[in-house]
C-alpha cells in the first residue's frame, strides 16, 4: 500500500479517536454539575476517567509490546469507547455518571499506547510522524467545536460514540505492519528508572494543568457568563495552534526532542499566570493558544525521546498513564481548593507545581 495513503488513513484514525474524547472531555465539569451540587463529587467524577486509563495504558501498553500486536488493541478499543461513551446518555445520576467514565478510561488506555507505537512504525519519514500525529490535535479542535455547536449536553455522547465507530471503520483499512515483540521481563521498571526525570516533570506539570481543566470552565461559566460554544472557542484556540505547531514540527522545527520536552514545560509556567488574571471569558484565548503550543512541545518532544530509546508501545502507554495519574490528583486537588478557597487559588497551585517540575527537567539527558 502507498505510504501516502497509510498515512491518510492514520490520520483519519487518530482524528475520530480523538474527536471522540474531546467532545466530552472539556465538558465533562459542566455535565457532572447536572448531577451533583458538590465539587469535590466533580472532581471525583472527573478523576475517574483517568484513573481507570493509569492501569489500562500500563498494561495494554505492555501488552501491546509482548504480542507485537497494535492493530487488534486499536481496534478493541475504538469499539469499547464507541460502547462506554455512548453509555453516558443514560446517565442520570452521579454513580452511573461514574462507572461510565471508569469504562470509557479502560477503553482509550486499551487504544491510545498501541495507536502511538502503530503511528511512529508505519511512518517511513521519521520527521513526518509529528504531522501524522497532529491530527491527534485535529480531532480535539474539531470534537470541542461539534460540542460547542450542538449545545446539547446528552447529544454529544450520541456523536462521540459515532466517532469512535467511524474510527473503527478505518482501521479495519489499516495494513498489519509486522513489530518486534518485546519479551524482556522488567521492561516497564527498567524505563521508568531511565526515564525518571521525564516522567516526573510531566507529572507535575500535567497535575497542575489537570487541576485548572477542572475549574475553568466553571470559572469562565459561572463567574464571567460564557456560553457552551463560546467555552469552545476558548479551547479551539488551544487545539488549533497545537495542530499548527505538530504540522511545522515535520518540517521547519528541527531541534531536539528533549528540548522540545524541557521548552513545553516551561512556557506552561506563563499560561497559567495570564489565566490567573483574565477578567472576561475571551481574555483566556491567547493563554489558551500558548497552552496548545505548550502541549504540542512536550507531547512530540517526550514522545519521540521515550520510542527512539525504549519499546515503543510500553513507553508512550507510561506517557500517557502519567498524565493519567495526574488527570486524577489534579480534578480532586482542584475540587477540595475550590470548595474551601477561590478559583483562582488553583491557578496559584499550578504555577508553583510547574515551576518545580521544569526544574526537574532541566534534568534530563540529552
């Protein structure tokens, strides 16, 4: 099969797998808000998406790498997300808003490692991977503007299931691209430890950031008056610029991917001091945007480090579970600031926690 058309088809994959997260994801604050007063009860909903993906990426990740097999958890996962996000619709009460989101995260931890490692082997040009993977970014601009523009909060989990089975439609079109099977016993500790410096610095910086998701679009609802769409302009501009910045990293941005790592970590410092500081909905735009520059540094930059120097699939499923603990520290962190403090005060917390995890970056060997 041409290359060219892999790589369409890849992109097509990863858009409607992430077009599928996005549409619920940013909302999610708003539509737990529908089923309980409490914030802490939020966040905890919030959580549990993420904290069922920490032990789903992990596992499927390794086991991705074991059986040399990506094609078969891609797929296994976009049907589950098409079956758990659509679950959500029924969802009329807080424990049955919980369990759907426990299972929608063991659905993307089964697909997000594998589709990683299945983007980077089927790329023949090393360089054009970062554009392949920016329609990661795609599929959240789109998704956030879809919610935005049906401003119905039950419809979209109807769409988000489509999505996800869209995606699954074209992956059955996907080659079946032979992988090494790693069978190293101790593999994901040995990793870990050599990675640590990495892997902690996300840590921190995506708690913090995690923590303000939580928050802010309660914050630009509830006490600036936006609207659902005018939300998603917010976040557009955030997946927008990421989109731009991946594409420029195929062909114009040609420094290293640690530095590339250590750059996004720092500059998130700034995003959430200007955020700390808006007074009208539309003022987080810019802050907003710097934050997707922000993501697409450090996403290609500590992916591609960790898969040019470890098992692929087992690495970025690590990658993508440290963001997934933090996505649960971050929401319960935000839930308890929140109800005994301001908003704000979680910017606060954001700005000191990634301050010392790019510190810790500066860590990292090159």
């Amino acid at each position: 099969m041409h290359q060219l058309s892999i790589n369409n088809l890849v992109r097509s994959t990863t858009f409607f797998q992430h077009a599928g997260i996005a549409i619920i994801f940013v909302f999610m604050p708003i539509i737990a808000r529908d089923v309980t007063d409490s914030l802490f009860e939020i966040g905890i909903i919030v959580a549990s998406f993420s904290f069922a993906q920490i032990l789903s990426e992990i596992y499927f990740g390794r086991i991705s790498d074991k059986q040399g097999k990506r094609l078969l958890f891609i797929r296994i996962g976009l049907l589950g997300c098409a079956i758990t996000f659509g679950l959500h619709y029924f969802a009329t009460d807080a424990l049955f808003l919980l369990i759907a989101r426990l299972g929608a995260g063991i659905a993307t931890g089964i697909m997000i490692p594998a589709m990683l490692a299945y983007t980077y082997e089927a790329g023949k040009e090393k360089a054009k991977v970062a554009s392949v993977i920016s329609f990661h970014a795609l599929g959240w601009m789109v998704g956030i503007l879809a919610a935005g523009i049906v401003n119905d909060e039950r419809l979209i989990f109807i769409i988000s299931a489509g999505l996800f089975l869209a995606g699954f439609a074209v992956s059955t079109r996907l080659p079946n691209i032979a992988t090494k099977k790693e069978v190293e016993p101790g593999t994901t500790k040995k990793i870990i430890t050599k990675n640590k410096f990495l892997f902690l610095s996300l840590l921190l910086r995506h708690i913090g950031a995690a923590a303000v998701w939580t928050i802010l679009p309660l914050m630009l609802m509830e006490r600036m008056g936006a609207h659902l769409y005018e939300i998603s302009i917010v976040y557009i501009s955030n997946t927008l610029t990421a989109f731009v910045i991946m594409n420029l990293m195929a062909s114009k941005i040609k420094i290293r991917n640690v530095t590339k790592f250590k750059i996004g970590i720092g500059l998130t410092i700034f995003v959430f001091v200007g955020l700390s500081q808006i007074t009208e909905w539309w003022m987080a735009m810019p802050f907003m945007s710097l934050v997707g520059a922000t993501w697409a540094f450090l996403f290609i930059g500590g992916n591609f480090h960790l898969m040019e120097n470890n098992p692929k699939s087992t690495s970025t499923g690590i990658f993508s579970s440290t963001l997934s603990i933090a996505s649960v520290i971050g929401p319960v962190i935000a839930g308890s600031i929140a109800f005994y403090l301001e908003y704000v005060s979680v910017m606060y917390f954001a700005i000191a926690l990634i301050i010392f995890g790019f510190l810790i970056s500066l860590k990292i060997r090159t």
